[in-house]
C-alpha cells in the first residue's frame, strides 16, 4: 500500500506524519510560548484534576446515602 497515510515513514510526496506534525507544534509552541506557559497549562490541569476528584467523592458519598 504506497498511499497508506498510517506508515510511520514520511510520504514521498513531502507530506508528514501526525506524529512528526504533532512535535513540530510542540517545538513551535515551546518556542513561542516558553517555559511560563507550561507550569501554568500545568497547573490549571492539575487544578481541573483535583476538582474532578472531589465530586467524585461528593457523588460517591451521596450515592453511598442513596442506598
């Protein structure tokens, strides 16, 4: 299959893979953007998972009363 786009090896045609369009972003971004702007993409991340957490809990625990 010459024209399977899935081939981890770049197309002849000069075409790019998902992966390698994927790094070159993140280069051009870390370029851009710097280090500030991952500790705070992080940290907001971070952020959305703890909230995520506790209302889990939360409706564990009323479902837990539920029963």
């Amino acid at each position: 299959m010459d024209g399977d786009k899935r081939s981890s090896k770049k197309n002849p045609k000069g075409t790019m893979t998902v992966q390698e369009a994927g790094r070159k972003g993140g280069l051009k971004t870390a370029e851009t953007h710097g280090k500030e702007f991952y500790e705070e993409i992080g940290h907001k991340g971070g952020q959305r998972v703890k909230e995520l957490i506790e209302e889990g809990k939360k409706a564990k625990a009323q479902s837990a009363e539920k029963q």
